[in-house]
C-alpha cells in the first residue's frame, strides 16, 4: 500500500508540465525559455529577467534545516494556502470524495474543498471542554470517500494546541484510510513540539508550515507542506510551473539567515510575552466575558457586545477579526497581538466601553 493509492489516479499517471528551466540546470548561454537577454532596471538585471527555478534548491535546503526533516520531504509554494489547494486537488475527486474538518477552525480547508467539488464532513471542537479535538467523533466519519482529515494546532481562531501524542494517535488510526493534514501555522508561538518528528513513520502525515507568521514573511507567500516523497512528488507535479517570484525566494533566504532566525526567536518571544500581558490587562475589562486559551499570536475575546465592540475599535481605526460567522464564537473577537502601544490601544477602546457593551 502507498499513500498514493488514496490519491487521484489519473494525477499519480501525470507526467506534469516539463518547464524549461526544470529541463537544464547548468550554462553560459541561456536560449531555451524565451526570456529577454537585457533588463531595463537593476532589480531585473539582479534575478528578474529570467524564470526562477520551480523548487529552488537553496530554499529547499535551508527549509528543510530549519525545520529539522530531509529536502525530499519539502514542497515551497504560494503560502500554505496553495499546499491547502494542490492537497485537495491532488487527492479529491470532484463529486466523489470527502474532507474532515473540526469547525470553528481556518476557512481554506472549506474553500478549497468547495472548489474542487469535494464535500465538506464538519466535526466540530469540543466548545464544552475547551473546543478540544473530537478524536473519536472524527475516526467514526471517516468513510471510505475520506482523502483528507485536518487537524490544525494551535487552532486558528481558537488558539488551542492539541498534543503530539494526540497527533501520533489521529496518525496512527488513519493510516492507510485518509491523508492527517497538520496545519502548524502558529506552532512557533506554543510550547509545544512540532509533528514534523512524526514524517519518518507515517506516510500519509502532511505537516504544513509557514514564514507568514513567525518569520514576518507574509507578503512574500512562502509556504511549506513537509510529508514523505511520494506526497511531495504529487505536489510538484500539480503546481504551476513557475510559483515562486525570484524575489520572493531571495527575501525567504534572507528570513532564514541564522542571524534573521534568530531575530525571529527573540520577536517570538516579545509576542509570547505581549500576549499573556494582553490577557491579564483584558481580564479586568467588564466588557470581556472570557478569553480563550492562547498559544498562537492572537488572543480570542468573549464580549458581552462583540459587535459594539468591534464598532468602538473600528472607529479608533483599530481592526480586529469579527468571529461572529463561527458557530459557538457569535459573541468573539480576534485580536492579534500588536505591539505593546498598539496592544494598550486596543485595551483602552475595550475598556471605554464599561459593562454595557
Ligand atoms: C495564516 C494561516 C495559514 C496561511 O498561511 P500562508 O502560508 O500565508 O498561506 C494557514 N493556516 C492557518 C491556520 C493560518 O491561520
């Protein structure tokens, strides 16, 4: 049994668009793509004249340094957005075959599942005991349809982390039935270990990672799916030719530099630090009903009057993420953690607007 058996056959037949700059690596003189020879400013001259490579090497490298898994085990595109979107269209056929996910969490699984015509099962989170992962209720709606089950830790936009071991468990009971997609966006703001340590032994395991959080990369769409060579092949073989601007990849390379890592670490922790100072300053509002528990770089607001108090920011010209179209989270806000003067603006707006609110 290969995990490419759950995927779309007449894909793992596909031979995928050959590019010219996948056919030949090594020259003096470049003739076989089309572009132009002259550049008419110095970014183009720098590396914008010419088609970037597919999969950049160096990028590949230094990705699969950091986060500690083989080159082979490494697909980059366009934000983990795109890896949500070549995962679904690789392994569900439309009309055909299901996806499972745990609502109230990220809203790409859906949209790319209703692109692509596959249907949505919804297994929500516990929302009576901390909006925990409902291990057993999922396992019983996987069928035989089932190509993908998500599983997204810290939860976006409840903040939460389910275990590694419970990860190792969701691995362990759907091998060979359905590919465990791990959505690790915010893993870096937990204290908690990645699953990518989990690769080696399951097959069907994708663990998706991103330099839009952590690394203070979003403009540049840098996303990682980390997953066994099989997986990784497919996805190569799906995406467009060229996903990667040049730019982009060199703006990446200079993110993982070890002197920007560990900048990286260190904003990582001023977050973290911001974050529980958020939390104890919004605890004393009377405006705030709870707030959820938090290892991500946002806190989750239970207010009496979410939506008065998502007008009040608006009007500071403070903007923060309404969660009213999450089931279970009408009355939330979420907040990423700002800075600490942003972070105190915020606090002030909450707190002007006493209990009624
Ligand atoms: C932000 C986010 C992503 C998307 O990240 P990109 O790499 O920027 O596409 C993926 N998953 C979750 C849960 C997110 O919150």
């Amino acid at each position: 049994m290969s995990v490419l058996d759950l995927a779309r056959p007449e894909l793992v037949a596909l031979a995928g668009y050959s590019s010219a700059r996948m056919e030949a690596s090594a020259g003096r003189i470049w003739l076989n793509a089309n572009e132009s020879p002259w550049a008419q400013t110095a970014a183009q001259a720098r590396d914008l004249n010419r088609y970037p490579e597919p999969q950049p090497q160096a990028l590949i490298e230094r990705l699969a340094e950091v986060y500690g898994v083989r080159a082979d085990q490494v697909f980059v595109g366009r934000g983990s957005d795109e890896a949500i979107d070549l995962l679904t269209r690789g392994f569900c056929a439309a009309g055909a075959s299901n996806v499972i996910i745990s609502p109230p969490t990220f809203g790409m699984y859906a949209v790319a599942a209703n692109i692509q015509g596959a249907a949505i099962v919804s297994v929500p989170l516990m929302a009576e005991s901390g909006f925990s992962y409902p291990m057993a209720e999922v396992l019983q709606a996987l069928d035989e349809k089932t190509r993908l089950v998500y599983l997204c830790r810290p939860n976006n936009p409840t903040g939460n982390l389910i275990s590694l071991d419970e990860v190792e468990q969701m691995a362990r009971a759907t091998a060979g039935r359905a590919l465990l997609v791990v959505d690790e966006a915010y893993i870096e703001f937990a204290v908690a270990p990645s699953a990518t340590g989990l690769l080696d032994r399951y097959e069907h395991l994708v663990v998706l990672r991103t330099l839009s959080k952590a690394h203070a990369l979003a403009a540049a769409r840098i996303g990682v799916a980390l997953a066994a060579p099989s997986i990784i092949g497919l996805l190569r073989r799906i995406v467009a030719p060229y996903p990667l601007p040049q730019s982009c990849v060199t703006a990446a390379l200079a993110a993982l530099s070890p002197l920007a890592v560990a900048r990286s670490q260190e904003n990582i922790r001023r977050v973290c630090e911001q974050r529980e100072r958020l939390r104890t300053l919004c605890a004393t509002l009377p405006t705030v009903l709870s707030i959820l528990a938090s290892e991500a770089n946002f806190l989750t607001l239970r207010l009496h009057n979410a939506a008065a108090a998502y007008a009040a920011l608006s009007a500071a010209g403070i903007i923060v993420r309404s969660l009213a179209r999450y089931p279970g989270l009408e009355n939330a806000l979420r907040v990423t953690v700002g800075t600490e003067t942003e972070n105190f603006a915020v606090v002030a707006v909450l707190k002007s607007l006493g209990a009624q609110a």
